[in-house]
C-alpha cells in the first residue's frame, strides 16, 4: 500500500478522519442521532485495506424518497471508483446493496435515516455508506476457497490508492446529488440498473422467508425488487427494508464476511 495521503474533500463537505477498526457508518448514524454530524459530513476509514466512507445528508424529501440516497450511493462508487481502475473489471450491483467485481463481492452499500421527521416531514437525518475492499484477500487461503468475495487488487486494481478513491467517492457523489435534486430519482435508477446482475433474467433472492425465484422486472418507487415468481401469478414487491435487514444479518453471521469485512490489514 502506498502511504496514507490525507483526502481533499469539495468545499461542501466536511471530513472526519476515523483510525484504527472504527467503522465510519456506525460512528455517523450514532453521531447524526446525536447531533453531532450534520449535512455535509463525511467520516473516512485510514485502513488502506479497504474504502469506508460514510455521509451525513439532511435531504427535504418524504423519508419514503430516502432510500433513493443508497442506490445514489451504489451509482457514485462504480462511476468513482470505474474511472480508476482497469476497464476489464466490471462492477456490478447485487440487490439490495452488495457491490460486486467480475461476479464476487467486493463491497456494499449502507442506508440508515432518522425515525423522526421534521416540521416539513423529512427525516431529521439520513446516512448512507460506502464499504470496498482495496487489498488482496488473507494470503493464508487457498484461490478459488471464497469465490463469492474479492478484492479489487484481486481483480486487477491493485494501484488503486486509497485516498485518492475517497476524494473521487466524494466528489461523484456531490455530482450525482446535485443530478438527483435537477432531475429526479430517474437517472439514478436508469444507471442502477444498468449495472444490476440479473436485471430482466431470473434470479433467485434470499431473504428473511427464504429464497424466492422469478424475472427480476426492476425496482418500485421505494426500492423494493419487482420479480414476477417463477411458480406463476401476479409479480410481487420483495421490501428493501426487510432485505436490508436481512443483509445485514447475513454479514454478522457469515465468518468468511467477518474475514472480508475486517478492520484491520490482513
């Protein structure tokens, strides 16, 4: 890894730097409820093993339309981080939030609002995060023993430097909130999609009821994955809520995703 270079953030946004194993999303949604980080913050992970980036918004919306900030998030991290590595790494989304390199998991998306709303019915705050391995997977494996993770210095880009993908991360996702605040969810959607593995094909989710198997037809105004089952009948809408859930206990209790996840070199 190359030394650590303090990251020069857009005048809009404020960094905070987090050392050791802190996790920059928690540390947000934890300072945010408490007051302490407001519109414009960004806490940054020094572990140059990975990118972990975390930003705090306050967007007048519906908290319904919050949601649409994690698939922004997802949109900004291929454009940023695309522009930096080799153009034979494909990266590609897993519904609801995992980030994938050449078909394995490389990384994910995080989204936590606020339960209470303002005067004018928006969440007091919203966090969304960003999670990618930059370095290579523990030498002690064997190739091929976790097919399912990578790295994207597995992929190809280990010249990637970690700064320099934050400050990137940064600005593509102030380019892609000034667009989404112009032009509406529309965009980033279209760009969602694009990338999303198994869009139009049948796919098969798990979830908090099990897997469920059908066309995956797209996306629902509040981020829930329009499949039309396999077995038949009427299409249904799988909630992003449950599913991030869903995802997140998945990840706690996956020891290999622990492994990929750590906060510290490998």
């Amino acid at each position: 890894m190359n030394e650590l270079r303090e990251p020069v953030f857009p005048p809009l946004l404020k960094g905070y730097r987090l050392d050791g194993g802190a996790r920059p999303f928690e540390a947000a949604v934890t300072g945010a409820d408490a007051g302490h980080y407001s519109a414009g913050d960004l806490l940054w992970s020094s572990d140059p093993a990975h990118v972990r980036i975390a930003l705090v918004l306050e967007p007048d919306v519906a908290p319904a339309r919050g949601v649409e900030m994690l698939f922004l998030a997802m949109v900004a991290t291929t454009d940023a981080i695309g522009a930096l590595i080799p153009p034979e790494i494909a990266l590609t989304y897993e519904w609801p939030a995992v980030l994938r390199a050449n078909g394995a998991r490389v990384g994910r998306a995080r989204f936590a609002q606020a339960a209470e709303t303002g005067e004018d019915g928006s969440p007091l705050w919203l966090v969304v995060g960003i999670e990618l391995r930059l370095a290579h997977l523990d030498g002690t494996m064997e190739p091929g023993e976790m097919p399912h993770l990578t790295s994207l210095a597995d992929e190809g880009g280990a010249e990637l430097e970690h700064t320099l993908a934050i400050e990137s991360l940064s600005r593509h996702m102030l380019t892609w909130i000034h667009s989404w605040d112009v032009d509406g969810f529309a965009p980033v959607l279209d760009n969602w999609l694009f990338r999303a593995d198994g869009y139009k094909q049948e796919i098969v989710v798990p979830g908090p009821q099990g897997e469920q198997r059908g066309l995956f037809l797209g996306l629902d105004e509040a981020g829930g994955l329009l499949l039309k089952p396999a077995e038949g009948g009427p299409s249904v809408a799988l909630p992003l809520g449950e599913h991030l859930a869903h995802l997140d206990r998945r990840d706690s209790e996956d020891p290999t995703l622990a492994l990929h996840n750590t906060g510290t070199d490998q």
